[in-house]
C-alpha cells in the first residue's frame, strides 16, 4: 500500500544539475520526516539530506552541504533533492525513504556525473 517512487536523474557533466522528485504514498506523509539516500557501486547506503515534516529542519551530510537542497511539498505528497553543482563523486543511485519505520527500498533513481 505504501510507495516510494524515485524519478529525476539521468547524465549530466560536472558541474550540472538534476532535481530529484520522490512521489509518496503515504496517510500521514506531513507528519514523517523523508531522507534522500544514495549508494554508489561498491560502497555502503548513506543518508545525504534529511527534512522534517513540516520542513522546519534540514541536515546534510558534509560531501553535499552547500551543493544540494532537500524539500518537500506536503500537499503534493512529494520530496525533492536539488542538486547543483554535481561531481563525479555524486554518482550513485538515489533513493528517498522515510527517516523513521523505513520502507522496503525501492529501484531508486540513477544519477550518473561525468563528462
């Protein structure tokens, strides 16, 4: 019943920039801080940008802090991850779940940076 479906990536060239889009199926989204995920080949999870429910607070991992923005849209049922300025480090595949009680990960979003 509950959803998590990741959209927005593809190829860009350092530098660039994507917006992530994550559509939620979620009773009592408003309510559920969302964090953006990512995990690149051979290496672990991590949590990059967290948001709180009303969108009062905002964390970023160091590697991203000034580059990406998280939101959310709460009438939408929706989080977004603005990111600006990629590197080929940002490479991985991206993923949105909920900070607490996560859901079953889905397929992601592939963000790809190279030139």
């Amino acid at each position: 019943q509950v959803q998590l479906v990741e959209s927005g990536g593809g190829l860009v060239q350092p530098g660039g920039s994507l917006r992530l889009s994550c559509a939620v199926s979620e009773t009592f989204f408003g309510i559920r801080g969302m964090g953006w995920y990512r995990q690149a080949p051979g290496k672990q999870r991590e949590l990059v940008a967290s948001i709180s429910g009303a969108a009062v607070f905002t964390n970023y991992t160091d590697s991203v802090k000034g580059r990406f923005t998280i939101s959310r849209d709460n009438a939408k049922k929706t989080v977004y991850l603005q990111m600006n300025n990629l590197k080929p480090e940002d490479t991985a595949v991206y993923y949105c779940n909920f900070l607490r009680n996560s859901h079953s990960w889905g397929q992601g979003t592939q963000v790809t940076v190279s030139s």
